[in-house]
C-alpha cells in the first residue's frame, strides 16, 4: 500500500486515482479546479464513464480515496504523484506540456521527502527527462526524487473495466528503487499475474504513441478500404473478416466509419509525427494515417451528397454527436466537420445524441436544434445521417422510421443498420464500404 496523490482528475486522472484506491492505495485526488472538487467530494462525478460512480463511492465510502483542491498539500502528504493532466495539441502538432511542467515545479517545492513522479498524462518521448531537469532545478533541499513513465491505455467509455483488469502495464523506469516502489503501487496487478512490461523511460513513452498510431493506422486503413469497396461494388465487412481470421491482422480495430475521434488518436498521431519530424525520422504511414482520417470526414459528406445531391432546404437528422458511444466526449469527433458540411450545402440540420448532445451545442454549435429522443429528431426529416454507433440506433425500428420521415433517405455512417431490412423497406441509402452489395 502506498501514498498516493493524483495530480488532474480528467477522465484519466479520476479513473486511475479511483483504480490506485481500489487496488488496496491510499489516493488523494487534486485539482486546481476547486468547483470540480467541490463536486467530487459531494459525490458528483464531472463526467460520463460507466461504472465510474460505482468505483468512487466504493473507495471514499473505505475511507481510500480523498479529493482536494489544495495540490502543494497533497504533493507533501504522498510517496508517489500521479501527474495525469492535460497535453493539447500544440500549434504545430506538439503536444502542449504548460500543465506537466507547472505540475514538476510545483513538486519540486514541495519536495519535502523522498518522492516518485509518475507520469500517466501522454507526453512526447523526452519528457521524463524534462521533468527531470525541472525538479531538480527548482528543488530547494538534498530530498531524492525519481522520475517514472506509467501511460495510460484506456479507453473512454470502458475506462474502468481497462484500468482494473487491463491488457497490459507499461512502467518506464531508471532506478531500482522506482521500480520497486511501482510494484508495490501495482502490487494487486503483479499477484494477478497481469503482463508488465518494465522498460526505461523513453521506450514507456513511445509505447503509448506507438499504441495509438498503430491503431489509427487500422481504422484509416480499412476506411480506405470500405471507400474502395464501395466503389468496386465489394462488403468491406467481409473483408475486415476474412483480414480478421489472419492472427497476425486480429479483427479488432477494422470497423470503417467517419474516421477516429477523441481526445487521444488525433492528437497523438500528430504529435507522433511532430516528434519524428523534430528528430528527422521520416514516419510516411503515421503521416498517410492521419491524411486519410480527414478525408474520411470529406468522404461521408460525398456519400451524403451522392445519395442527395440538392441539400438545399432539406431536414436532415443527425444522430449521434460522440466520437464514440458511452461518452459525452465531443473533442474532434466526426460530427463536428459533417454537420458544418450539411450547413454548407444549406441543410437544415437537426441533432439527437443520448449523452454528447449539450456538449456539442456548447463546444460547436450553439444554434443546432436538439432533439429530446431519436424520433422527435427523424420526425420529417429528408434524410437520416448516423455518425456514432449507440446500441439504441443499432436496434432502430426501421418501419418506424420510415414513417416518421418524410422521405427514407439514409446515410449509415457507422454499417449498423441492416442493409437487407433497408433493402426490403425501399430505403435509399448509403453506408461505409457496402453500399452497392
Ligand atoms: C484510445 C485507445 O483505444 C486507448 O487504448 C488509449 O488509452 C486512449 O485512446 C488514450 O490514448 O487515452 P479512445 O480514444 O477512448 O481510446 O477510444 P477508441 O475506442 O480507441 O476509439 C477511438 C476512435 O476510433 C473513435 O472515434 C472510434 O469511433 C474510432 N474507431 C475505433 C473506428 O473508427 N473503428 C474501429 O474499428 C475502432
């Protein structure tokens, strides 16, 4: 058992200092953001994570898990700090790193024992040794420190599930001492014999962007493919399967779509490649990756416009406002670019999402009429657009929503509707990559 305080409670913060907790850790939470951690301590959790209330209570109610606003407090109360704030991207691609080097000052003043800087924010390759330099130069006593990289891989909207049991832990370390304390941190995870990788710190950091790309580099690759398949009058989903009985491909991550979103693929490809450039390191697939995930925001507004080429005055319902599903999370998701393209073409757009709906109006676009369910949303509408896979829109009532439209026009950008029952309805429509089959 250790003493932990986490500095950031985003979702990655709040997830892993909740996690920390339940494997048997004494957590303190800590934010600059006193009305955040007023609500926290009130039991109200800022965001939408399932399982994440549960996973909280659980530990304030044991007495494990603390929040407070007072950082400099809980930095001179722990053993180990988490550092879990956030990187944006950067004019250039880079990863913004004001938050991760206010967060090294700050324990550098507060050094007042020995202490381990954890950090699980996603940074660029170089930035242990960063934080290295800054806590040293703002430290005012002979305390020891050191330094380690642990990255997060979870995703939003299983957080939770991937934090408790997940695939794999990543720890960069240079010192025995750090790692010895890192296995007593993960101590519940080494009994269960989860896979820990142990590595130095540099190779930690580029794991997690490594990770990233790859994975964006699937989707980008199999949204090409669903392009081309449409084209070649092909079902991509054959493909992705037959590509997915191959062990060396797996299935997983070959779903075509509007391209990724989110709050980590985006920004991390971009950095990957910032860095890479910085070092003069040519990274053409990373580079053709993050290419092809805009043009696909281009590629469904074609299919839009192939399917309706006289948008003008036309009521078109958007369903789905997340980049994903089971998150409120709006940050570069697809329908950002789309609904602006629907507008463009003079589209009189109307947006339904069962979480992400207030924070899209808020972030993007504070003039789009919300609806309160997906049939006030279809009702009369010309064309139905879905852009995020919620399972309500995977079991639409497709009779139902005939009715409702005024014509059934339908532009299924996440492949979950049945193309058979669209067929059999006299639905025209469009989807990624099995549009003519
Ligand atoms: C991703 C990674 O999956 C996590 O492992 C990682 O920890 C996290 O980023 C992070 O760096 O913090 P997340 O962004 O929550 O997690 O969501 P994913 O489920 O990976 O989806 C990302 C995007 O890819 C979404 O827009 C999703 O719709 C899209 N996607 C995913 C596809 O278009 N096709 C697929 O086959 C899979």
């Amino acid at each position: 058992m250790k003493r932990i305080c986490v500095i950031g409670t985003g979702y990655v913060g709040l997830v892993s200092g909740a996690g920390l907790a339940d494997f048997g850790n004494e957590v303190i939470c800590s934010d600059i953001d006193a009305e955040k951690i007023q609500q926290l301590q009130q039991g109200v959790i800022p965001i939408y994570e399932p399982g994440l209330k549960e996973l909280v209570d659980r530990n304030v109610k044991a007495k494990r898990l603390k929040f407070t606003a007072d950082v400099p407090e809980a930095i001179r109360n722990s053993e180990v700090i988490f550092t879990a704030v956030g990187t944006p991207m950067g004019q250039d691609g880079e990863a913004d790193l004001t938050a991760v080097e206010a967060v090294a000052k700050t324990v550098a003043q507060n050094l007042n024992s020995y202490k381990l800087i954890c950090t699980k924010s996603t940074v660029p390759v170089g930035t242990g040794e960063k934080i290295k330099r800054i806590i040293a130069t703002f430290k005012n006593n002979g305390n020891e420190f050191d330094v380690v990289s642990n990255p997060e891989f979870l995703r939003e909207g299983s957080a939770v599930g991937d934090f408790l049991i997940p695939d794999r832990v990543v720890i960069g370390v240079d010192s025995p001492r750090a790692e010895k304390v890192m296995r007593e941190v993960y101590r519940t995870l080494f009994i269960n014999e989860t896979p820990m990788v142990m590595t130095n710190i540099p190779t930690a950091e580029l794991i997690k962007y490594a990770s990233n790309a790859f994975l964006a580099v699937k989707i980008s690759f199999i949204n090409e493919m669903s392009n081309l398949a449409d084209a070649a009058c092909a079902d991509v989903h054959v493909i992705a399967k037959a590509m997915g009985l191959d062990g060396r491909i797996s299935s997983k991550f070959l779903h075509p779509g509007p391209g990724y979103g989110g709050s980590c693929f985006p920004k991390d490809t971009n950095a990957l490649a910032k860095t890479a450039n910085d070092l003069g390191i040519r990274m053409e697939v990373v580079n053709a990756a993050i290419r092809a995930n805009t043009n696909q925001r281009e590629s469904v507004l074609e299919r839009i416009r192939d399917l309706m080429p006289e948008l003008a005055g036309r009521r078109v319902a958007v369903l789905g406002l997340a980049f994903k599903p089971n998150t409120d999370d709006v940050r570069d998701t697809p329908a950002e670019e789309i609904v602006k393209g629907l507008r463009r073409m003079g589209a009189d757009v109307v947006g339904y999402d069962p979480i992400a709906a207030e924070n899209f109006k808020k972030y993007y676009d504070p003039e789009l009429e919300i609806k309160e369910s997906v049939w006030d949303a279809v009702e009369d509408a010309d064309l139905t657009v879905i852009l995020t896979e919620w399972n309500e829109l995977r079991g639409l009532d497709l009779p139902l929503l005939k009715e409702k439209m005024r014509q059934p026009f339908v532009v299924d950008g996440r492949n979950i509707l049945s193309v058979e029952e669209l067929k059999a309805l006299g639905f025209s429509y469009r989807n990624m990559g099995r549009s003519k089959i």
